[in-house]
C-alpha cells in the first residue's frame, strides 16, 4: 500500500484566479456545469506582453486570468455594438 502526501492546499491567490477565469465566461457568468478550458498557445510582442504581466500582477492575477478576462471584456464590448 502505498501512502501519499495529502496534495497541498491553493493558496488564495491561485483561488482567486482561477475563479476569475471561470467567472470571464460567456456574458461574464461562471458556468456551474463544467469548466471546457482549451489550451492555446498564442504568440506575444515582448512589449505587450510585459505591459500584460505588468497589470496582471497589479490586479493580483496570473497571466491566462487577465488576457481570458480581457478577451472576454472587449468581445462583451464589441458584441454590444453588432
């Protein structure tokens, strides 16, 4: 039998962010039912990527939670105009 460590508890701050994630879902409402996250990988300028690290960390996000966040702030925004 093998006995494992019990796995370490998230701190609040990756609490925060992943609810901050869950929560940038379609009309900013968290899905209840079930979390689809799609891994992508995206291509940065080195600037704005360092302006997104920036501002994430003064938000006291990680980066995915900012640029989901962000992607889902200016759909909202551009939708509203269709």
């Amino acid at each position: 039998m093998t006995i494992a460590k019990k796995p370490a508890k998230k701190s609040a701050k990756e609490t925060k962010a992943a609810k901050f994630i869950t929560d940038a879902g379609k009309n900013g409402r968290a899905s209840q039912d079930r979390l689809d996250l799609v891994p992508v990988l995206v291509n940065f300028d080195r600037g704005l990527l360092t302006r997104v690290d920036a501002m994430a960390k003064e938000m006291g996000l990680n980066r995915t939670a900012f640029v989901v966040s962000a992607s889902a702030e200016k759909l909202r925004a551009l939708e509203r105009t269709v």
